[in-house]
C-alpha cells in the first residue's frame, strides 16, 4: 500500500459509522488516486441507543475514520487500529416516563341487534422499569380519557317467533296432547306480523303429546226410580242403567255382573175406607187374578180386598 506525507487519516467520534463503496488502495493502484490531505472534522453528537424511552436509556458515541482534508467517512482501514480512541457511553432520559392510557380490545357486543352495548379496559399506566408498570388513578393521565363503553349493532332484529303458555292435557288421564299459540313478533314484541314474515322452518311446534296417567275403567251409572206402575198396593217401577266411560261416552265394557237392576217391585199405598153397602161389591180385574189373591191369602190385604172385594168377600 502507497501511503503520501500529505494525506492523513484520524479517528473521529461519530454518531453512526458508515462506509464509502470504494476499497481501500492497494499495491497495484498510484499513488497519485489518494484523497488529498484537509483539516481535521469535529466531533459528532450523542446517539440514543435502541432502548426504550420508558426508563433511564444509554447514549453511545461510535468512532469512525475520516479523511482530515474535507472530513468525508472513509473505512475504518485508512485509519491506525492501535490510534482508534475507545466508544464512550452515557445515561440518558433519566426523568420519570409521563403516564399513558393502556386501552384494551372491545369485548363482544352485548346484543346482536336492536342496540347493545359494548365494553374495553382503559387504565392509567406508567413503566417504572424495561418490563414493570404501574397503574395510576385516571386523574394521573393529563390527556383526554379514551371511552370505556358505547353502543353497538344498532340494526333492527328481524321479527321472530313468541311461543304463549302450553294449555293443560286434554283429556284429563291416558293419552292426550297440549296446545299453545305461535306468534310472530317484532324484537321488542310490541308489533303482531303475519306468520309468512317469520322462518317456518324454526316455528315452534303448537302442539305436543302429553299423558295423565292411566285413564279410569268404564262403570255402570244408574238413572232415578220412576214412578210405581201400581196407584195402589204392589207393582214395579223402572230405572236407567248405563255404561258410561269417564268422557260420558257409552262403552259396552263394563261387567255384566255388576250391572244393577233396572226394576224392582214397588206398593202404594190404598185407600182403607170400607165399601158402602150401596157399593156393589165386585172384581175390578177382568183375568184370573183374583182366584190367585186368594189363593196365596192376599185378602188380607186393604188394596187386593178392594180389587177383588167378591172374590174375598167371607174371607
């Protein structure tokens, strides 16, 4: 390498070092392509380190080589390694970092229309250290307080099915179903829409299958006695009898053997005043009836002794 008297290099502190695309000279270059020799350059200012501003930060001052005649960077090989002065550091930024809000991500929507309402975390913080902070009450942030809250999906809410209260089972035991009325609404319920407006594939069911319990037998139910067929002394009187289920239907499974009468003898009571002897005495029945009231001694009796007064007459 072909150095000339009048060209000199020196180390310089520099904020950051660059370098020049041309190589530096050697052997098979002339001596005559060196820079010519200048004045010396003058120091550079200090240079933030890449650490964060949040705490006390470091300054470095590099060192780069110069040419002295127009204090242009040359490569650090121009320049005496043994000479090169050390890279000084300083603190810097050592005041306390001013407190900034700390705002967090909306969390979800409260609704998903008709207005909701949304909510974030906003914190005071201010960073004590590379990875340490602290939170402050609001007032210690001097800019305006970021919102916490605010609405969301504002847009009405299509209008949708209401389903009212199920009815009670019909019928009352065994097998029956429940009913219920299906609306379609606004969100808000305050508006009736016509059912084409609403999704039929999502309308729920108006009617179910529900169950009471087993359903009691059918049982015979019997009517009030009538009227005795006899004005006096013994005859029959009749009454309903009816296989009811227990809707009141007729039903032909009840038992025949605990089926009720549906007659039964009845007596009147007779007149007893005597015959007059102006009253022919006579059988009122036309039939063999009044040999058998004397024969089975019913004469005894005021009603058979007034029907057949000749048949009993001396007995």
């Amino acid at each position: 390498m072909c150095w000339l008297s009048h060209v000199r290099f020196s180390w310089v502190p520099f904020p950051t070092i660059y370098s020049i695309p041309n190589p530096p000279p050697s052997s098979g270059h002339q001596c005559n392509s060196l820079p010519l020799a200048g004045r010396a350059g003058q120091l550079a200012s200090f240079k933030a380190n890449t650490l964060a501003a949040a705490w006390t930060g470091v300054q470095r001052q590099e060192v780069v080589c110069k040419r002295l005649d127009d204090n242009s960077i040359v490569q650090n090989n121009y320049c005496d390694p043994d000479s090169k002065p050390p890279e000084n550091q300083r603190t810097c930024n050592t005041e306390p970092c001013p407190p900034e809000w700390f705002i967090g991500d909306w969390l979800q929507c409260s609704k998903t229309c008709d207005g909701g309402m949304r909510t974030r975390a906003v914190l005071c913080i201010r960073k004590i250290g590379p990875s340490e902070e602290e939170t402050l009450d609001y007032s210690g942030c001097l800019t305006h307080r970021p919102i916490e809250k605010e609405s969301c999906n504002n847009q009405s809410c299509p209008p949708q099915w209401v389903a009212l209260d199920w009815s009670e089972c019909t019928p009352k035991c065994g097998s029956g179903f429940k009913h219920r009325i299906v609306l379609c609404k606004s969100s808000d319920l305050s508006k009736t829409f016509p059912a084409a407006q609403c999704p039929e594939e999502s309308k729920p069911p108006i009617r179910i299958r529900c169950s009471l319990g087993r359903c009691p037998p059918p049982r015979w139910v019997t009517g009030d006695w009538g009227q005795c067929s006899a004005q006096c002394g013994l005859g029959q009187q009749m009454r309903t009898v009816q296989c009811l289920s227990y809707t009141g239907q007729a039903s032909s499974d009840c038992p025949e053997t605990a089926r009720p009468p549906s007659m039964q003898q009845c007596e009147s009571k007779c007149d007893s005043t005597p015959i007059s002897n102006t009253e022919e005495c006579k059988d009122v029945n036309k039939v063999a009836y009044c040999p058998l009231v004397l024969k089975f001694k019913f004469c005894t009796r005021a009603y058979f002794r007034q029907m057949c007064c000749k048949t009993c007459q001396g007995h």
